[in-house]
C-alpha cells in the first residue's frame, strides 16, 4: 500500500477561521473516515481527512487529505485532491445538516492539487468566493456554518481509475469580530445595538436620536454632515461591538466638532468636504461582513 498526503489552506483575509464546529478555534483537529466510491474494486482504497494548524493570526487552517492504494505510485502520482463546499440552490454555503448539492471550492484551480508536485497548499477568501467562482458560491460571513469534504480522484485526467469522498465535515467560521453597514444598524435598532448612546463630534445622543439620523436621507441638496454621521454611527456601534477603530473615527469626530446632526439639529458639512472620509468608513464598515442574521 502506498500513501500519498496534501494539505489545502483555507484562507479567509478578512473572516478568520475556527475549527470544526463544537472545537476550539485555537487549535482544532478532527479526524474523519472516508467512504470509497470504487470504479474498480480491486483497486479501491481509502481516504482520510483531518484539520490542524489554525492560525488566528494568518487566519489559516490545513486540511490533511491522506490517500492509500493499491495503485502503482505512478498513477498514485498523477492523481488529484479537490475541495468540495455544500451549497443551497442559490450558492449560499450551509451546513452539513442543510439541503444542498456539492460544489467544487477549487474549480479554478487547474483540476485540483497534485500532490506529488509541491503544489500541497491553496488559498481561498471566503468572503470574497463570489468573486473567485464567478458567483457560483457566494461568500462566507463571519459566523457562519459551512460543510467541507476532500475528493480525491486516483489517477486523474485521462488515467482516472478510481474516487474517495472523506466524510462531510462541518466548520465553523469564527471571526474574533465582524462588521455590518448603516443599513444593518438601521434595521436591527434597538436590539442588536451594544450601547445606548454615542457621541458624534463633541456632542452626545442617546439611541433613539441616533435612529433618526440613520433615518434621515442625505437630502437634496445633499447634507455632508448626514452622510458622514450614518457611517460614523455604524462605525462606533462596530467597535462597540469588538472591531479595533481605524483612524478615520477620529479624523470625522474632529471634522463634525460641535455641530448638531439633523434631524436633532441644522447643523451641515459640503460634501466634498466629507467624501474621503464617508468613503473610508463604509470601507470599514464592509470589511469583515457578519454573517446574515434575517
């Protein structure tokens, strides 16, 4: 018998990744049997898949795929180890437990990972899988529960004599935060809010005055100070939940100073005087996305 292993980094640049689920994110490893799929019988062999080396710095987590044969070490050698995600009918990743139909994480990815080739590792942004598979699989969000499975195919291409699927394996996505836009703070008032005030500017608003304001259009013509204040709102109730602040926070509170946000007040900034710093938090209020809680 011969024995061939890979290991497939899952990387999320912005959603970092925990063990399989009901395991600690610090270190998870769980070992799974396979089951075979034999094209021929005799050759028929087993696979097995198993996840260690989270890092919660780098974000990153190894998947272990182990395959034994019968085979020759040639064929062995041109055989290739693919990633499988589980997905509803619209591409949304679901748990195992969930319907849902197989879908290839690495179809890009020239038929799979060799393993006799170096090639053992192969990153993947799960907040960004819209983008890589062309919307096939939409992305994950911080929270999330997915399913994962190790296909590895003996042979491969033209010499493909023989299939293993590893048993489906839940994961959980743990992000040590995550961040939601104005629409999501607007929308889940009072009950997702971790505080029950902010101050914008130099001056203090309780909650309630704070859902006016994210109520509040822009205008015509458009009030800066109002545009600023939705995203600095979401901004704060973000980092009142765990995210670290970025330095626009600051640089918008210093620009508004003493002035009253509409509706609580007149107060009004030019737009163009506001745009680089609306863009930069709504840049910051999209970049570790929660996962979809209605």
């Amino acid at each position: 018998m011969t024995t061939r292993a890979a290991a497939i980094c899952v990387l999320a640049l912005a959603a970092g990744c925990a063990g399989p689920a009901g395991r600690s994110p610090v270190s998870p490893s769980a070992s799974e049997s396979a089951r075979g799929s034999a094209v021929q019988g005799a050759l028929n062999g087993a696979t097995t898949v198993s996840f260690s080396g989270f890092n919660a710095t780098t974000l990153t987590v190894n998947i272990n795929t182990t395959t034994t044969s019968a085979l020759s070490q040639s064929v062995i050698d041109s055989g290739k180890i693919q990633l499988d995600i589980r997905v509803n009918a619209s591409g949304n990743p679901v748990a195992c437990t969930a319907d849902g139909s197989w879908v290839r994480l690495d179809h890009a990815a020239n038929g799979g990972t060799n393993p006799s080739s170096g090639a053992t590792s192969q990153n993947f942004d799960l907040d960004n899988l819209d983008a890589f598979s062309g919307g096939t699989i939409h992305s994950v969000g911080c929270g999330a529960d997915i399913c994962i499975r190790a296909h590895y195919i003996t042979g491969g291409g033209q010499t493909h004599v023989d299939s293993h699927l590893s048993d489906d394996t839940p994961y959980k996505v743990v992000c040590p935060f995550c961040t939601a836009g104005q629409g999501f703070w607007k929308n889940h008032y009072p009950d997702a809010w971790p505080v029950t005030s902010l101050t914008l500017g130099t001056v203090s608003y309780s909650a309630s005055q704070l859902e006016d304001i994210l109520n509040t259009p822009v205008g015509g013509p458009a009030n800066g100070l109002i545009s600023l204040a939705h995203q600095l709102i979401a901004a704060k109730l973000n980092v009142a939940k765990g995210a670290p602040p970025p330095a626009a926070i600051a640089s918008a509170d210093a620009l508004i100073g003493g002035l009253v946000v509409p509706p609580v007040g007149s107060g009004y900034l030019d737009p163009s005087a506001v745009s680089s710093l609306v863009d930069a938090l709504d840049a910051f209020n999209s970049s570790v996305p929660c996962a979809p809680t209605d």
